[in-house]
C-alpha cells in the first residue's frame, strides 16, 4: 500500500511539473512559431500553431523596413506599413544603454554593498532604504524624470537613459551583491590584513574573487531588467535613441493594427543577446545562485 500511494503521488508530481512546462514554454513557442507565419495566419482562427507556409518577410522586414510593400502582400493587396526604421539602430542603442548602465549599476553597488557590509554605514535599516526605491512604479517617478531630464538637456539621449537605468536598478544591484559578501568570512580578511594588505588590497585580491560568480549572477539580472525596460525609453528617448522595447511597439500599420509576425520577429532576435550572455556566464552562474547555499 505504501508503495502504491508513493507511485500515485510521483505521477502527480510528474503531471504537474510538466504542466508548468507546458504553460512557462508555450509563449516562447508561439512567438518563435508567429515570427514564421505569413500575414494571413497571424490572427487565424482556428489558429495556426505551425504554419505550412513558412517564411522570412517578418526579418526581413524588421532589418530592412524599405522591403516591406516588397515582401508583405496579402489578399487585399500590398500593405501599408509604417515602421520607425530599421532594427540595427535599436539593437545599437539598446546594447550601449543596457551595456553601460549594468556596468555602472554593478560597480557602485559591489562598492555600495561592501561598505554596508563591512563598515555598517547607514546603520541596520540603510539596505531596506535602498529597497524601497524600488518598491515605487515606475510611472510614479517618469514624469518629474521628463521634466528633470528636460531641463538639463538629457531628454533624447544615450547619457540620459544610462543615468536613469542605473538609478533603478541600483538598489537591486545592492541588495544581491550584499547577501553575496555576507556569506564571505570575514577572517579571511582579517588574516591578509594582518600580514600586511591594505583594505584595498584585500576588497580586489580577496573579496572580488570570492563573490565573482555572485556578481556576474546579478549583472546578468540587471542587463536583463535594462533590456526590456519600456516606460523610460519610450518617454525619455524620442527619435535620436530607440531602444528594442520601443522599436516592438513601432511596427504598426496603418491598415491592419499591429504587425504581430513582425514584433515576434523582432522579439525572437532581441532573446539572443540575453541567451548568449547568460550562455557566456553560465559556469559563474551556477556558483553565484549557490553561493551561500552551505552555511559555514
């Protein structure tokens, strides 16, 4: 009896967790399968779950716009589309503005997190201050960011957008980073201090190397939060600086709405730089969301 109970209760938990796959996998399904699908099967119904019809008009178009009439035609002739350019220019910016700011984030909240740590600066409370920037919406805070950024000429522009994602995400950086160097023993510190290292010294060629895969875990979540960020991009960018996000939500078409073969198209090639980032960073990622998981 025993047996059989646990036999039942692993086919339950096998059912289950093959239905999270199923409901976690099938957005990335159906966006992969509508970037091949042709004008007539975006909205189909019954719908299309795999098109026998597959083409590459949808990435066509998304690298080059002036293609369009060209390669998008349906039963009612030639659509009229209006895109805002080509992808090259968001992926550029997107990989300048997501690059930079995680660099930055990263590197003043290693700092930030060390000295919250080591020296208690701020007292027992200051990391929860920091949290609690991001516990605001960021519709909340865009609009005296519009006019701030606007007053100080930053609107439009690669240095603003940069300013503005590593002031969100810093807070984050700053809460992960810190549960990464608490779990570094702090004797170990203690000990090449004693033999004559400078803080300094210690923080680069002790501390750095022991919470790296911690680090690299969390850049690799704030590259992903600056990637797909929308409202800051959409209202501080404009037409010199468009991001991903914003260049998804540009391909319209002035006779059929959105342009969903076109947008999955677009949000299939933007996954890849996330992909190969973490692909990258794999071997330190695996030790960074362990790390701390034995206590000493």
């Amino acid at each position: 009896m025993p047996s059989t109970r646990r036999f039942g209760l692993g086919w339950v938990k096998t059912f289950v967790v093959l239905t999270a796959m199923v409901i976690a996998l099938f957005p990335v399904f159906w966006l992969v399968s509508t970037a091949f699908k042709p004008y007539n099967e975006w909205q189909a119904w019954p719908p299309v779950w795999v098109s026998r019809q597959p083409t590459l008009q949808n990435y066509r178009i998304v690298f080059f716009p002036e293609l369009a009439q060209k390669f998008a035609a349906n039963e009612k002739g030639n659509l009229s589309y209006k895109v805002s350019g080509s992808a090259w220019k968001a992926f550029a910016d997107s990989a300048i503005i997501s690059g930079f700011a995680t660099f930055f984030s990263v590197v003043f909240g290693t700092l930030a997190a060390y000295s919250i740590v080591r020296f208690g600066i701020g007292g027992t409370t200051y990391p929860f201050q920091f949290l609690t920037v991001r516990m605001f919406p960021p519709i909340a805070v865009v609009v005296p960011m519009v006019v701030l950024f606007s007053a100080l000429r930053l609107s439009d522009t690669l240095t603003g957008l940069i300013l503005a994602y590593t002031a969100f995400t810093l807070p984050f950086s700053i809460w992960m980073i810190r549960s990464f160097i608490e779990e570094t023993p702090e004797e170990l510190e203690g000990v090449a201090m004693v033999h004559g290292m400078g803080r300094l010294q210690v923080f680069l060629t002790i501390t750095l190397p022991l919470v790296r895969g911690g680090i690299l875990a969390t850049a690799l979540f704030i590259f992903i939060l600056n990637w797909s960020e929308f409202l800051f991009a959409l209202t501080l960018g404009g037409s010199k600086v468009v991001t991903v996000t914003v260049q998804v939500a540009n391909y319209v078409s002035a006779s059929s709405g959105k342009l969903y073969g076109v947008q999955a198209a677009m949000g299939t090639i933007s996954t890849i730089p996330v992909l190969l980032l973490g692909y990258l960073i794999q071997r330190h990622l695996v030790r960074g969301l362990t790390f701390g998981a034995v206590k000493r």
